[in-house]
C-alpha cells in the first residue's frame, strides 16, 4: 500500500513539474553590445528588456563592455496587479550566491523586495514594476569580465527562473 501512494506522489509530481513553467524559448538571439551601434557606430550600451505574467525576462544574455556607462529600461508588459506579479531587475556582484540573495529579498516586502544592507551585493536595480510600469536606471558595468547574474527578486520568481546574464567583456579597440 505504500509503494502504491508513494509511486501516485511520484506520479503527480512528475506531471505537475511536466506542466509547469518552461525554459524561456529562443524568441530573439541574445543582446549584446557589440551587435547594436549608436550613429557613431560604436557598441551600444543601451538595452530594453520586458518581463510579463510568465515570470520571464525576453532577454537571458545581455553583454556589456567592460567599465562603460549602461543605461537599462525594464517593462513590466504584463496584466496581473503588481501585488500579485510585479516584476523588478536587480544585477549581483560577481562573486555573490543568487540564493543567498533571494533567502533575504524574501522577507523584504516592505521594501519591494529589495533586502536592506545587501546594497554591496546588487550592481544596480529597478524598481519593483506593476503592469505598464518602466523603470530605466544607469549604472557602470564593472571592470572585470565575467557572468554576472540578474533576476527579479519578487518572490518565487528567480526559483521559476526569472534570472538571465550580463556578460561583462573586454571591448577590443
């Protein structure tokens, strides 16, 4: 008997994580600096990302050059009040834990999921967004190359995978 509610369990489990949210689906290649150029034809460092109800960003891999001022706009283009699906983008330091984050951006309603005194950890941040909402912040993308991650720290999002790359590079001249 059971083995029998243990292999139903397993049954349900299997189809319930079968159901349930996908890898984001290659809709366009991936931002990258080196690809969009300003009238001068140099590397962009300006990006649009959007996020929506199926708790993804349409970008996972955005690089920046190295050291360079970045100017960033997130659109929340979804329908769901921000209270039950806001959406923000916060950007880590290279050698911090995302679930270290996330354990404390939890508890941190109050302050739209944004921990206080974890400032050291984010590289910069939106603001927490409800549907139509944008939010553009600039930042310097730091100097060492290396995969720094984002996410949206509303919480549950980044464990479905609301989470994407900032490729830091070196620009060759």
């Amino acid at each position: 008997m059971r083995h029998t509610i243990s292999i139903s369990i397993f049954a349900i489990l299997i189809a319930f994580t079968a159901c349930g949210p996908q890898p984001p689906k290659a809709e366009s290649p991936p931002s990258t600096a080196a690809k969009t150029t300003n009238a001068a034809g140099k590397p962009s460092t300006t990006f649009e990302l959007t996020a929506g109800d199926n708790m993804r960003f349409n970008k996972g891999l955005i690089e920046v050059p190295a050291g360079k001022e970045i100017t960033l706009t997130l659109t929340n283009i979804g329908n769901m009040p921000k209270a039950q699906m806001g959406h923000n983008l916060v950007i880590l330091d290279l050698k911090r834990k995302p679930q270290a984050f996330m354990a404390e951006a939890s508890f941190a309603k109050e302050t739209d999921y944004i921990p206080a005194g974890m400032d050291d950890w984010m590289i910069a941040h939106t603001e927490l967004l409800g549907p139509g909402e944008s939010d553009t912040i600039t930042f310097t993308a730091p100097k060492i190359p290396g995969d720094y991650e984002f996410l949206c720290s509303f919480t549950g999002h980044y464990a479905i995978g609301m989470k994407g790359i900032m490729r830091v590079v070196v620009e060759v001249p």
